[in-house]
C-alpha cells in the first residue's frame, strides 16, 4: 500500500506516526498523572476536562467538538459527575437544555496535569540533543495541519 502521493515513503510516515502517538500521550499523561500526584484519570476525562476549561457548553456540542458519540460523553460525564469533576445544570432561561461545567477540583485537577505534563516535557526535551528539539519544534506547524486534516475529514 502506498501514500495518496504514490510514495512509499508517506506510507511508512504514516504507520510509525500511528504506531507513536497513542505511546506517546499514554506515557505522558501516566508520567504527568505521577509527578502531580493525581488520580488515575483517564485520557477521555482529560479531554473532556480541556474541552470544558475555557466555557460552559451543552453535552451535544461537546461531543461536536470532540468528535464522540452523545452516549460516549454522556457515559463519560457521568462517570466524572459522580467523581465531583463535572456539574450539570439547567442553561438560563431556557429549562429544557442542560449544560456542563467544571467543578473547581477539575480545574484544580487540570492545573496540576498540565503544569506537571509541562514539567516532564521540558525535561525530557532538555535531555535530547538541540537538533532533536529543533526538529521537534519545526515539525509543530505540520502536526498542527496533520491535526486539522484528520479532524476535518468527511467520515
């Protein structure tokens, strides 16, 4: 099998970025979760909890944004409203929407994780060579594209 661009080349960019980057976010996010002295949250709930810091929102946008089932964030709300990270409640004026936000330990809890993922990074950064990190840096914007490209593909 070959790359949309006929190359073998993109063929095996693509299976060793896809053999990586799931490694990749469990290690850290396991490390991240170790040196923060945090619970074992699962990567769904920290995304859920990203997708939630900046806004209040309803469960159906939230799943828009995270490109899940409504019944996977509902399960998932649920799950983080027992464990008091996410509160439901009635959006004003309006008594038939619900709407979902962070609970201060979330936000606590999300704190803590990214200052702590921050920490693990630039320390293993610091460890690789300079022209490990600026390759790192430089190959950024094209992740960045990857991202847009794979989120915004018709399914």
């Amino acid at each position: 099998m070959q790359g949309t661009d006929g190359s073998d080349a993109t063929t095996q960019v693509a299976r060793r970025l896809s053999d990586r980057i799931g490694p990749f976010r469990r290690a850290l996010l396991r490390t991240s979760r170790a040196v923060a002295d945090l619970p074992d949250v699962p990567d769904a709930q920290v995304e859920v909890m990203r997708a939630l810091s900046d806004s209040t929102t309803t469960p159906s946008a939230l799943a828009r944004r995270l490109g899940l089932a409504r019944s996977t964030v509902s399960n998932l709300v649920s799950a983080m409203e027992f464990a008091g990270l996410v509160e439901r409640r009635l959006a004003p004026g309006d008594g038939r929407r619900t709407e979902l936000r962070l609970t201060p330990l979330a936000e606590e809890r999300l704190t803590a994780y990214d200052e702590a993922s921050t920490t693990v990074l630039v320390e293993a950064l610091g460890r690789l060579s300079s022209e490990d990190r600026d390759a790192l840096a430089a190959a950024l914007p094209a992740l960045e594209r990857l991202h847009r490209e794979i989120a915004h593909r018709d399914v």
